[in-house]
C-alpha cells in the first residue's frame, strides 16, 4: 500500500511540473522578444521597409547569420588551440589566424549593411544615412549588469 501512494505522489508531482511547464510557456507573462529583433525592427522602422522589403531583409538577416556563426566556430575553435597550449611554439601563428577571422566577421558585416543598402530605395538611402551613424551601437550586444 505504502508503494503505490509512493507512485501516486511522484506522478502527481510530474503532472504538477508538466502543468508549470506548459502554463510558463503558453501563458502568464508575455514573452520576452528574442534580443536581435530590437536591431531588426528598428531598422525595418528607420528605414521604412515595405512588407517586400522586410522579406528580402529577412533573408539578408539568415545568410548573415549564417555566415556569423560559421566564423565563431572557427574562431572557438583557434581560440581553444591557442589556450589548450599556452608555451606552443606555433601561438604568434594562432594569433595571426585569430586576427584573420576576426577581418572576416568584420568583413561580413560590413557585406551585411552594403546589402541593407542595396535594399532601399533613393527616399530610403536619406534614412540609412541617418543610420550609419549609430549602427555601431544598435548592433553591440548589451553586457547585462553585475550581480552584488
């Protein structure tokens, strides 16, 4: 008798921690927005995008991505090459490839806004000019705060 009220209490702690799960996901608070959907939106916003745009923009967004994520991979990896031997004899060569991959990312940015630009049209160029000088900012991701 005492191992089934054992079983019955365990099933009814996972129903309870299923019905949590599924009531945080689906309900209560509103979500919070992914944290690059500020940068896009503003720039659709900014730059007063067309539904046609925004599509075209999303695609630029995916193959930046992409093309970002391929980079840092790289980049973890060279990195871990470099920290796994701190005495090699080969580190002045890591670093140099760490500064190239570094270039490429920068490069592909730089790729990324000339393709934004490419997308809007002589009335929206007026905007992104605007724009250009605060990309730097809209994009650098924010370092949340310090817990005492």
């Amino acid at each position: 008798m005492k191992k089934e009220r054992f079983y019955q209490l365990i099933i009814l702690t996972l129903i309870l921690i299923n019905g949590l799960l599924v009531f945080r996901m689906f309900g209560g608070k509103e979500r919070h927005p992914h944290p690059f959907d500020g940068p896009r939106n503003q720039i659709i916003e900014r730059l007063h995008f067309t539904p046609a745009q925004v599509k075209k923009y999303d695609l630029l967004i995916r193959e930046h991505q992409k093309g970002i994520r391929g980079e840092e991979a790289i980049l973890i990896q060279t990195k871990n090459e470099l920290y796994s031997n701190l005495d090699g004899p080969y580190n002045d060569s890591i670093i140099l490839q760490i500064n190239q991959i570094q270039q490429n990312i920068e490069q592909i940015h730089l790729k990324h806004f000339k393709d934004i630009e490419q997308l809007c049209t002589s009335d929206q160029k007026v905007y992104f000019k605007e724009l250009q000088k605060e990309i730097a900012q809209l994009f650098t991701r924010r370092m949340k705060p310090k817990r005492p």
